[in-house]
C-alpha cells in the first residue's frame, strides 16, 4: 500500500470515529433535552427531612402533652407554615393528631399507609400531586419508637430540578475538541501532502530524470528536517553516478584511444621488421656486419611489439580481475641482479648515466619473477621517457621494516604538478613539461600495471616528484 493510500484511509477511518463521536454527543443532547421537557425531576429525601424536621421535633418534645389543645394548634399551625399535611399516628395506627380534625381517632392501615422511601411514596400516589411519608416518631434520641408521622407533602416542594449547565458545558467542550480535531486531520494531511509525499513525488521525478540520462539537474529541498539529509545524500548520489558515468564515457574514450594507439604502435615496426626482411630477401646485405645490424634493430622493434601485446594483454586481465601473478619462495639477490643487467645495458646506451645498487639484499621473498621484471622495466622505461642524455637513472634496494624496499630515481623532468593525482590511473599520459617538448610516448597502462602487480604481491608502490629535479618511484615487496 502506497503512503498516500495509507494516509487516505487513516483519515477517513479517524473521520468515522469522529462522526461516531459527535453523533453519540447529539443523541446525549437529545436525550437531555426530552428529559427536561418531560417535566422529570429528581425527588429528594433531604428535602423532605428539611421540610419535616421541626414538626418532628415538636412531636417527640410534647407527645405526652398531646391532649393539650395549645400544643396541638402550635403542631398544626408549625405544619400549616411549612407546607405540609401532618397526620400522626400511634403504634396501633390509631390517628393521635391531623392537619384535619376530622380524622382524629380513627383507625389507618398501617401497612398501606407508611411508606418511609420516596420510591414506595411515588408509586402509592400513583400521579397525585401529594406525597405520603411516613417517619417514625422517637421518644428521645435514644428511646423507642412511639408513633409514625405522615406528612402529606407537594412533589413540586421535594423535587430538585436537574441542573443542565454542567450537560450544556460538557457538550459544548466535546462539541469543539471534535472540530478542533477534525481541523487538526485536515491540517496533518496537508503537512503530509506538503511535506512527505510531494517531496517524495519530487525525488521520484529527479531518478525517473537520472534514468533518462540526466545528471545535471541539481536537487533542491529548502527545508531543515530529515528529509534534507535524504535529500543531501540523494544529490551526492547524483553527482557520483555523474562522475561515474562521466569517467565511463572517458574510459570508454580512452580505450578507443588505446586500440587506435596501439594499432599504430603495433604496425610502426612490424613495417620496419618488414621491410628489413625484405631487405634481407632481396640480398642488401653483402656482409655479416650489415646482416647483423639489420638483426639488431629487428630485435629492437620485435621487443618494442612484445612489451605493446604484453601491456595490452595486462591490461586486459586488469579489466576481468584476473591479472596472473603466480609467486613463489626465491631469493632476492640473484633474481634482482640478473634483471638490472639489461636496464643498464640500456640506460647507457642511451647515454645516460646508470647507477646501480651498491649491495642487493638477498633475502628470501615471495615473488612472481616475470612479473616483478616487468615492474621494475616499465618504470625503468618512464625514465627513460622524461630523461635526456647526461641525466642520471639510480636504482637502490634496501630491507625497510620487514620488507624489501626497491627506488629507481631519475633526475628529468619531473611530474607537473596537476598530473600526480593520475599518475596510477589507467589511459593517463602526462604531458609534457615546458622544458620537455618531446612527444610523450606509451600507452599510459604502464604505471598502472605496475601498481596491480605489486599489490597483487602483498606490496605497496609509492613516488615523489618535483617539475624539473626528476622523479623517484619506490615499491614494497614483503619479506616471507
């Protein structure tokens, strides 16, 4: 079910409930209401006792004096004053004194004339408007019963009208908060609507947009509550996703670059092993001397095409995860030393000047020979590439906290400073310095291929570089 669904339902349901309230108060109002035109009222018995109290009073005081005619005139006259109707009888039922003389000395059921509750008094009435109370008269507050008075009394004089302010108020609150909750429903969905659901719409809007391919449209949410943070992490999620689809377009890009680059690369001197084949062929070569030239730089451009399908076949492992280093327990002397014998030979050829490490560690690592001297040949090789003749190219290898500590230092050119931060990327080349307008050649996945051998060694590779006083790479490989 969606929010918006849920919200709908939740409203209408806390609606119902609240039209079942206010019907419920409605229907009390009615109910009220006919009560008091009804004419109905509450009978009071302390309203009795109030009314008949003196009488009794003046009954227990004097009733052995009853047959003094002052004293019977003062009861009925005290009876008159009240209200009521008084007829006092003896435990026999014999009637002793009456608001009517006339009733004097005769005899009173006394089953069906005292009715000491209200209850029994309203029912004996059956609609007259006089009610019949009996009391019993004490002979002190601590003596015996010595008679009943029944006092005929107005039901208007006992009644106590029901109050119908504290109803009316009742009602009225209950009438209101409900309104007031009604509104606060119709406010809280408006906040929702405003505050949960369009923004909600809106960042559905923003992805639907993403999907499409636009990554440009910035999201806005002006709001200081947790959907800013949502909001926040969704823009930051954009603006990764356009990085990300950015760098693809790039690499994608620079691959194409890359088998153009290579093509290239690849067909500039199998033309020339070509041609000198040719050469060969056709007899140009009259002595051992020429023949052995031309074998030279075949071999040159045949190692050139090797180090090119090598890079490129690295690389392509790199792109499936699968970059093949098979180490195995060696000693590093002898290894190290039989690979830095041809980058001398090579540095030096190319006029430069090569200092090689004055001790090589032998220790026993764990290491992928191949590998390793492919490693130390590319980096060997981006030496070369930024360095002229009476430059000098330094190798050094020293044992650094458990580890094998190889540097190649060359005093060229230097990285500019805008170029470090991608040294180890793949595709990039540097440009050239201002000092050094040479064409920079390569295919920029040798660094990069340097990097994934070492670390798939255990190790760590690392450079420094200053535009202008040369470069310094040095790797990390960990002693078993």
């Amino acid at each position: 079910m969606s929010l918006n669904s849920w919200s709908k339902r939740w409203l209408l349901t806390t609606l119902g409930l609240l039209i079942i309230i206010v019907s419920s108060i409605l229907a009390l109002s009615m109910m009220l209401l006919q009560d008091r035109n009804s004419g109905e009222s509450n009978l009071s018995l302390n309203q009795v006792r109030l009314k008949v109290n003196p009488i009794l009073l003046a009954l227990e005081q004097n009733h052995q004096h009853l047959n003094e005619q002052n004293i019977r005139e003062d009861i009925r006259s005290t009876a008159r004053e009240t209200g009521v109707l008084l007829t006092y009888l003896n435990l026999d039922g014999k009637v002793i004194l009456s608001s009517d003389p006339t009733s004097e000395g005769t005899q009173v059921n006394l089953r069906s004339a005292l009715h000491y509750d209200l209850h029994h008094a309203t029912q004996a009435a059956d609609g007259n408007d006089l009610l019949d109370i009996a009391f019993p008269v004490m002979d002190g507050p601590m003596g015996s019963q010595i008679g009943n008075a029944i006092f005929s009394i107005p039901q208007a004089m006992v009644t106590v009208q029901q109050s119908m302010t504290f109803p009316v108020i009742l009602i009225s609150a209950l009438m209101l908060l409900s309104l007031i909750l009604s509104l606060f429903l119709f406010w809280m969905k408006q906040k929702l609507d405003k505050h949960l659901l369009s923004p909600i719409h809106q960042l559905k809007q923003h992805a639907e947009s993403m999907l499409k391919g636009n990554y440009e449209e910035k999201i806005q949410y002006n709001r200081n509550d947790e959907l800013l943070e949502v909001y926040a992490m969704f823009d930051l999620m954009r603006t990764e996703i356009k990085h990300m689809s950015e760098q693809r377009i790039q690499q994608e890009q620079a691959q194409k670059e890359l088998i153009t680059n290579i093509s290239h690369d690849i067909k500039t001197p199998i033309t020339t092993i070509k041609a000198y084949i040719e050469a060969i062929e056709e007899g140009l070569c009259n002595d051992q001397e020429t023949l052995m030239e031309y074998m030279r730089v075949m071999r040159t451009h045949t190692d050139k095409t090797a180090r090119l399908v090598e890079d490129l076949l690295v690389h392509a492992l790199q792109e499936l995860g699968q970059i093949s280093v098979e180490t195995r327990e060696m000693y590093s002397g002898p290894i190290l030393e039989t690979m830095l014998k041809p980058i001398e030979h090579v540095v030096l050829t190319k006029g430069l000047i090569y200092k090689g490490p004055n001790y090589i560690p032998n220790v026993l690592i764990a290491i992928d020979p191949t590998r390793i001297e492919q490693v130390i040949s590319n980096l060997a090789a981006n030496a070369l590439k930024h360095t002229a003749p009476g430059d000098t190219i330094r190798i050094d290898m020293e044992l650094e906290s458990g580890h094998l500590n190889v540097t190649i230092t060359d005093s060229g050119q230097g990285i500019r400073v805008q170029d470090m931060p991608f040294v180890f990327q793949r595709y990039f080349r540097g440009q050239a310095s201002h000092a050094e307008q040479r064409v920079q050649e390569g295919t920029g996945l040798g660094l990069s291929i340097c990097q994934s051998i070492i670390e798939a060694h255990g190790g760590h590779i690392s450079f420094t570089s200053k535009e202008g006083q040369g470069t310094t790479f040095r790797f990390y490989l960990p002693i078993c």
